[in-house]
C-alpha cells in the first residue's frame, strides 16, 4: 500500500524507503477530504517537526472500499512506528471513522467546516 502514500521529506532525513521510521518513531497520516490532495500534508509538517509526514492518496470514493485502503496504510505504518497521529479532513475523516484503526492511532485530528474534533 505504500504507492499510496506520499512523504515529505525534510533536508537530512531519511530518503530511501526502506529506511522509512528508522530515525524517527512518530508519523502523522493525513487523509484528504473530496477534491484534496495527498499533497496538503506538506502543511502539518511545521506543527509535527518530530514526525514524519504522509500524505493519503485514496483511489476510491466509497466508504466500503477507502476506509479499506485507510486501514491498509496505517497497519503498513504501524509495523514501522511506535506512534502514529492521524489528522483527517471532512469525507476522509469519514473514511478513517469508518476504518479499524483505533487501537493503532496515538491521536486523531479529524476536521471539518462544521466540527473540529479532537482525539
């Protein structure tokens, strides 16, 4: 699963993936509402500097199938880091509710115009 996912990387961090969660042990996930981009995780790196950042590019739109591909990305990263943080933004904060995640997520950060929940 991991074609569906984006880091950003910093200067001096790791680069190669297999070297992925090595250097550091906390990673935050961020899965995009509809019409996002994997790319807007670029935006928590400077609130996560201890962490390293993924950005989810689901290639579904229904629930059955995305909160599978949720699920699929956070076991990958569970067996890579000791903590995992996950920040969802509207339809992907459904998608991640929906997933079986909890007892793998440190905390969770889901937005929406309407709601601001914090984990």
């Amino acid at each position: 699963m991991t074609e569906l996912l984006k880091q950003f990387n910093r200067k001096n961090n790791c680069e190669a993936s297999e070297e992925l969660g090595q250097n550091r042990n906390k990673a935050v996930l961020y899965v995009h509402g509809k019409g996002g981009n994997a790319e807007e995780a670029e935006h928590y790196m400077e609130l996560f500097p201890e962490c390293d950042v993924y950005g989810l590019d689901y290639r579904t739109d229904l629930p059955w199938e995305t909160n599978l591909e949720v699920e699929s990305v956070v076991n990958d990263l569970s067996g890579r880091y000791r903590h995992i943080i996950l920040i969802a933004n509207s339809i992907g904060a459904f998608y991640s509710i929906n997933a079986n995640i909890g007892e793998k997520i440190e905390r969770a950060f889901f937005i929406h115009r309407w709601l601001i929940w914090k984990n």
